[in-house]
DNA sequence: CCGGTTTACGGCAAACGTAAGGATG
DNA sequence: CATCCTTACGTTTGCCGTAAACCGG
C-alpha cells in the first residue's frame, strides 16, 4: 500500500489526456518520469490501467473503473485543502464568543459591525451571560473568547487586557446623596446598597476594595445582571456602584451618577481564551482585531463621569 | 499543492491516537518524522491541525473539519484499490464473449461450467453470433473475446488457434450418397447443395477449397446458422458440409454423416482479441484456461466421423 | 527531572532527467 | 522513418532516523 497522490494525478491526466507526452508536460515532469509513475501505480493496484501503443494512449476496463475513484479522491481533497485554505484567509470559520451582558452591548456589538463588515464570511455567535459564567463557558468548549473582567489568574485560562473603566456611583436623584459632586466609599456603607450577586468579579473587586478599607456595605439587593441594577436604583430602592462603561447600557430616568472617591478603583476588562487551546484563525483574527479597536476606542470605552450629566 | 497521503495517514493516525509516539509506533515511524509530517500538512493547508502540549494532544476546530475529508479520502481510495486488486485476483470482473452458435454449444458452454465453479465472482457474459459477426462485436467492442472460424489475418485482431475440425458431409438417409461409406468433393457438386450463407468463414473456406479443385457447387438453399442447416437436412432438401463438431449440437433423425475426401479440409476454431485492447485480467484468465481446456479436451472436440453412427 | 514533541543534521533510497532503445503505424 | 513510450543510468532531492534541545507539568 505505497501508492501516491502523485500516481493518481498521473493517471488521470494521461487519461484525460491520452498521450504519456502531453499528460508529463501539463504534470512538469519527463515523460519518462511519468511511464514510471504509471507503471508503479499499475503495479501497485495489480491491473493494467492503460493500454499504450504508439498513436494512442487508452484506458483498460479496469482503468475506467480506477479512473473514478481517482478524480473522486483527488477531488474531494482539493476540496478539503480549499476549505481549510478559506479558513486561513478568513473566508470561513466560526468564532463563539461569551460576553458579560454589559460589554456586549457597549464593546462587542459595536466591534462586530465593524468585524462582520470586514469579514462577512466569518460566523460570530455572541453569548451574553453573567460575569461569572464566562469562564464555565471557556472550560466547557462552548466558547472561543470570553469577554469580562479579570479575576485573579487561572493557570488554564490566558486574559488579555482590553482596557479600564472607573466604578461610578448610581443614586437615585431624590437620594440625599445626589447633591454632591462626588461620592466616598464611606458614604456607601450607610446607605442601602444594591449590589451585584456575590459570584461577579466586579461585586468581589469592589467587597475587596472597601474591606481594605474596613468598610462594609448594607446590601439591600443582590442582582446578576446591570440592568436590573439600573432598574432598582432608578426606583430609588437604593444606591449603587458600577463601571461607567455601564451607562451606555440604557438611559434608565431618575438616575444620578457620581464620581468615587480615593483610593480610585477600576475594573479591568479583558479578553480571556483557553491557554492550552489554540484560536481557530478567524477567533484568533477576532482577537487581534478587538485588541486593535479597543485601541482606537479606548476614550470612548473609558467614558469619564461628567456629574453634570444623568 | 504538494501534500502526501503519507501526510493524511500521519494525520488522522495522531487524531486517533492523541499522542504522536504512539501514532509513530503505529505507522512505524519516529516521533521526529511524524512531527514533520504533521507540519508539513499544516503549512500546506495554512492552518493548525493539532493543539500539541506536553500531556495531551488535541484535533483542533479546523483539524476535526479537515479530519473527516481526510478519513473520507483515505477511505475511498482503499476501497478502490481494494476493487483493482480483486479484479486483478479475479474476484470480480466481467468478460464477454462473442461466440459462433455452435462453438458456444460444443465449446463455450461446456467451459463456462468448469470455469464458473472456479472463478464465481467473474461474470461472463456469452453472446452466441453468426460466425460472421464475430469480428464485428469485437472491433465495436461489445465483446473481449470471440470465438469462431479462422479468417486470413486481419491486423487489428489476434486470433490463438484452439482446435481443427474435419469437415463433414450431411446427407439425408434416403439419399444415394447415403449409401457410399464416404464422399469426394466432386460428388457434392452434383446434388442440390444447402450451403451457410456467403459471409460465413466456412462456407468461404469450403468455396475457396472446391474451387481449387475446380468444382463449383449446386446451391439450392443459404443458411446462417448451422442449426437450419441441418433442419433442411433433415427434411431431405439437400446436402450439406458442416464441421465434425457440430454434430453435437443437436440430434436430428434422418442424417447420416459421411467423411470427405481428399484433399481434406479442417476447419480452425479460434478464439480473437483486439490486438490493441489489452485484456482485462478476468478476460485474460478465461483465455488462458480456454486454451488449457481445449487442450485437454481435444479428443472430444476433434469429433472423428464414424460412417456407422448416425 | 521526566515524558513527550520539536529541531538539527547526516545518510540513504526514491524519483527525476538525460539519453539510448524499441515498437508501431 | 518518424513518433511516442520505455528502459538504463547517473544525479539530485527529500525523507527518515539519531541525537540533542526544548517545553510543560
């Protein structure tokens, strides 16, 4: 069993061909080279292929047989190398990428129109979840790219900093609160507090920060998603603290947002792939890409809080 | 475009076997080469097949679509190999013949049986022709083989000598010649003579050789096929000359048979192929074992004429 | 460190091209 | 005799194996 796709190229074109000579030139080769390679494939299969003669070349019965199964083989595999190929240019493939709920709407959305626009040929599946749930959608393959905020390194995951965003202060504007210019992690704890559930990474940076602090905050509410965040807020059930970033999510009424006191804390999103898996070409082009528009964007994505405003 | 199906089998044996030192095992290779296999396909294809790492080694998105094109190939090119080497082992293939009536009886048929029972895959296919036609379901290449009455050389056809039959002379019971222990040529000329119509190789023979005696026969009726022959016959419309071998085709009553004079006239049975068209190998075994059994069989087929029988 | 893959390099076999030979119309 | 395929032979290419490097757990 050592025959080659050489062998079979050969045989076809002679057969197409019917001429050794013809068939060699089209293959770049001698038309010694070729009578070689016809004969070890003849050889190889056991049958006589062609009949040669000086004024024709033509194909046995067995040849005729032969002769499908060739072109289907060689076939099907040009096919297969030019879809692998069209992958590699990007004209094919899939990328699935999970995003928290928020940066969804105010990062990948944006950056996908852009994507698509550039590479229509490139399926991209957005999964918005919760915070905490990316990671899970990482390890179980359901997803190429997570999108969130980082959480302390994970030996299986590699994160990739797309940029930082400042905590604000969400409180309703009949809240006491409202009337100042900026707000201190203090003046948190002695109101009730809205907050993201216990599992989120912004929820955690923000319980580590003010423990530093010594500050513990009087959660009235626990919500997994920012929206429902801005809703209670925007029903003056309490005050909150979340990324500026959040504020292009919705225009909710009745909403003051206010800018944290020192020390200043940020959250860090970032892009997150399996370290051990590597990107298919159109998530690892994806990657870049977004690594690139968050670059061009970044002032947009780092909105300042303007107290004025909201 | 220059990947190998070595680079396949590499390929889907890693895939199978998530290890490269085992896989190299397997193909009785090194790890290094197999490495190398592996990389040259990647680089061919443009994209990572493989996610390698110390513990494990994963098909990547783009390698399992690639993977199943590659299985398929390998697959299908087996099988067709697998088919030209059970041809080239007779376990299938076809072989028509083309073969004058009465051979097809006395002859074919007989043979078919011997060789069916050793070669059960191969199909034969017998088409039993005026002997006239013979030549022409070969050149229109309806049939590998004929079998039929020696005609001078033609340059496209191959004939291999199987046997010569003495001619014999038909004569109804109640007929004088009846009475005569055997029948000289110039005997024949003298009676209403039921001859095979003109294009037949014997009836040309059997004109060519009178004529070189200078005798000239007295037709009263043409025939295609022998059997008519012997109808007419039979039913005492006159007489006829056919090959000793015929008399086996079938046993009708009022015939006697009478041996001819010198110079003696033989029929050659042979057997054609296209000088061009090379045999297929079920084709070439059934000509091979015809001639074998011909040689074996040669007492029967070379019927002698017993002037008491019949 | 150990298991496993990759890289570097030398040797060898397979494949190619050149040139002569053979068959055929 | 001209053409086309095949054979013979010398050369080169490329592939494999050995050994060392490298990487990750």
């Amino acid at each position: 069993m050592n025959l080659t796709l050489r062998q079979l190229r050969a045989f076809v074109a002679v057969a197409e061909c019917s001429r050794f000579a013809l068939a060699a030139e089209q293959l770049h080769l001698t038309p010694s080279a070729l009578s070689m390679l016809i004969k070890d494939l003849e050889s190889e299969l056991g049958v006589k292929l062609l009949d040669r003669h000086t004024r024709m070349v033509r194909v046995t019965e067995a040849g005729r047989e032969f002769l499908g199964s060739a072109r289907r083989v060689l076939q099907d595999l040009d096919i297969a190398v030019l879809n692998s190929r069209e992958r590699a240019a990007y004209k094919h493939g899939k990328v699935a990428v999970a995003s928290a709920s928020v940066l969804a709407v105010t990062l990948l959305v944006p950056f996908m129109r852009e994507f698509q626009a550039a590479y229509p040929g490139v399926r991209v599946e957005v999964r918005d979840t919760a915070e905490e749930n990316i990671k899970d959608a990482l390890l179980a393959e359901e997803a190429d790219i997570g999108i969130g905020t980082y959480e302390e390194a994970q030996s299986e995951i590699t994160e990739t900093e797309l940029f930082r965003d400042t905590l604000v202060a969400l409180i309703p504007e009949q809240h006491p609160l409202a009337r100042k210019r900026s707000v201190s992690w203090s003046e948190l704890a002695q109101w009730p507090f809205i907050a993201l559930s216990p599992g989120s990474p912004i929820r955690r940076d923000l319980d580590a920060h003010l423990a530093a602090q010594g500050i513990r905050l009087n959660v009235a509410y626990e919500a997994s998603f920012p929206s429902t965040v801005f809703a209670l807020v925007s029903n003056a059930m309490g005050i909150a603290v979340l990324p500026a970033n959040s504020r292009q999510l919705m225009n909710m009424p009745g909403i003051a947002y206010r800018p944290l006191g020192k020390p200043k804390l940020m959250r860090r999103v970032c892009a997150f792939h399996l370290k051990h898996r590597s990107l298919s070409p159109a998530a690892e082009l994806f990657h870049r890409l977004l690594v690139e528009y968050v670059e061009a964007h970044r002032s947009r994505l780092t909105v300042p809080v303007d107290p004025a405003s909201g």
